[in-house]
C-alpha cells in the first residue's frame, strides 16, 4: 500500500541483526490506550511529552471511534524483526487530514522494539494507519545526512502490553498473490480485526 514505507522496510532489513536494547521507560505523561483485536489485546503508551502532533492524530482516531473495525492488514519479516501494519486504510469515512511530520530527530524517539509509528507517503502525509516494529529497525529513523526523503517515519508510541499477540500476527498466514511490488506476499489472509480501541484510566 504503501510504497515509501517497502523501501525503508528493505534498508531496514538490510541494516544487519537485531540489536540489544532496553524498552522504553513508560512515564506518567503517557496516555495508556487498549486495541482489542480478533488475536487479542495490545495496550500502548502514546508519549504526548515527545511526539504532541502525532500522539495527538492517533487519540482523536481513537477517540471518535475510527479505529474500530478497522483490520491489521499486512505483516513483514521473520520472528521478532519486522512490523504489522493497520489502520484506515484511506477510507474516505475515516480519514482525517494529513498531519505535520515529526521526525525521530526531532523527537528523540526511535523505531526499537514495540514502537508505533505512522505510515505515510510524502513528509506530512500521514493519516490514520500506522505501523508496529518488532526488533530495532534504524532505517526507519530520520537520516538527516542522507539526500532525498530522509525523514523517516514518525514515532509517537510504544506497546507496553500484548507484544506477544503482535508477534503473533505477525506470524500470520500471508496471501501469496495479494500486495504489489515488494508488498506481494505480505497481506494478511485472514486480516486481523481492531474490534475497538480506547482509552485506558
């Protein structure tokens, strides 16, 4: 769907083995929002503290309810490397407008283990789908010294419960002729359904 996010998706597949790291500290300033799926639950801490634009797109989805019935529809990698992606999928009934990008350079935020981050075209395009990361994927960072689009996707929260159901669909069975490009292969078949996703006190 999403030709920008394959070609990062490669360099970061390319970028070497999965690194060692710590996961990212939850702090009170996180706002806890639960995405009750047809494989399970998977609860997120959005930083609103590091990444206000983006954290805030992805509480007005939740909160207006377009998130739910919306599906987990493409999943990339092997065990514990890659990413599940999901969303609205450009349906003109959930959409909103696009967001101003914030890089990881500019939030300090970077696409390790867990971390939420959205799906766009151009800088500045991003709407309501957003993508997973499992293992470290540094590709997917802003590269300010690297020429052409080298900002990145914008990360704005991490998975604090249910990492385990991510991997899960990941591992899902993937339609061998669906997707175009790079993306042959990698829609899932069955989809995932996001039944609901809301808040959490």
């Amino acid at each position: 769907m999403i030709r920008t996010l394959a070609l990062f998706l490669l360099a970061a597949l390319a970028s070497g083995p999965l690194l060692a790291q710590s996961p990212t500290p939850v702090v009170s300033s996180d706002v806890r929002v639960a995405l009750d799926t047809s494989a399970g639950r998977i609860v997120v801490a959005l930083h609103p503290d590091k990444a206000p634009v983006t954290a805030g797109n992805f509480l007005r989805y939740v909160d207006q309810k377009r998130f739910d019935g919306t599906v987990f529809y493409r999943a990339v990698g092997g065990p514990d490397y890659g990413f599940i992606q999901g969303g609205t999928q450009n349906d003109p009934k959930r959409v909103l407008p696009p967001i101003k990008h914030e890089s990881t350079s500019q939030t300090g935020l970077t696409h390790d283990d867990g971390a939420l981050s959205m799906a766009r075209y151009a800088p500045g395009s991003a709407t309501g789908d957003f993508f997973i990361v499992l293992g470290k994927m540094p590709a997917m960072d802003a590269q300010p010294e690297s020429g052409g689009d080298n900002q990145g996707f914008a990360v704005f929260a991490h998975v604090v419960e249910g990492l385990d159901i991510v991997k899960a669909i990941q591992a899902g069975p993937k339609s061998p002729t669906a997707g175009n490009g790079v993306m042959k292969g990698q829609m899932l078949e069955p989809v995932v359904k996001i039944l609901s996703a809301r808040r959490l006190p």
